[in-house]
C-alpha cells in the first residue's frame, strides 16, 4: 500500500508544486510592478501631448493676433490716419476751420417721491 517513500515523495510533489505556484506568483507581482511603474510615463506623455496641441493652437491664435496688430500699428503711421486720430481724439483743427463743441442733453430734473420722509428733502431743494 503505501511505503515510508511514499509520503516524502507526496510532501516533495506538494513542495514542488507548491515552488511552482510562488514562482509564478512572484512573475505575476514583478510584471505588475513593471505596469504600475510604466503607466505613470505613459500617461504622463499622454497628458503632455495633449498640451501641447492646446498650445500650439494657442500660438498659432497669438501670431495672428500679432499679424493683425501689426499691420494696424504700419496703417496708422500714414500722414492720413494721424489727422484722423487728432481731429477725433483731441480736436485738431486747421487753420480758418472753426471747431463747433456739441453739448450732450442736459439731464432729466431728478424725481422725488412726494411722501414722507421725502417732502422734507423736496422743501429742500425747493422743490
């Protein structure tokens, strides 16, 4: 039936296998760690590539914008959009024009209600 070798030889197959099963357990966990320790540069890269394509977008929008102002800073150095932005902003005239100043309406007369405590304030203003 079953002989003295017999249970060491089960207890070295348990052992082995047993062995087995920790090795790939152990491959398992190191691979694991190798994913975990690789995921954080790939998002990383992921996450930078991303913006730089936001500011790429935002240069290309800046170097129009620049484009722009450019050629509005070349237009009004012209002898004509300098007389344009005197006469506009601060009244240049010539010599034999006459500068007319028209006034904005004069306000509406302020309104006050005709109840207490009000009255007091409307004697006041003589009102």
């Amino acid at each position: 039936m079953s002989s003295p070798a017999n249970p060491s030889l089960q207890k070295l197959l348990v052992s082995e296998k047993t062995r087995r099963y920790f090795f790939w357990l152990f491959i398992l966990a190191v691979v694991a760690v190798i994913l975990v320790w690789a995921i954080q540069p790939i998002r990383l890269w992921l996450d930078q590539r991303d913006d730089l394509s936001i500011k790429q977008q935002e240069l290309t929008d800046i170097e129009s914008s620049n484009t722009a102002l450019e050629e509005r800073a070349e237009a009004l150095q012209t002898p004509e959009q300098i007389e344009i932005i005197a006469r506009q902003n601060f009244g240049l005239i010539r010599e034999g024009e006459e500068a007319y100043a028209v006034l904005p309406a004069a306000p509406e007369p302020l309104r006050i209600p005709s109840s207490w405590p009000f009255t007091e304030l409307a004697d006041a203003l003589g009102g």
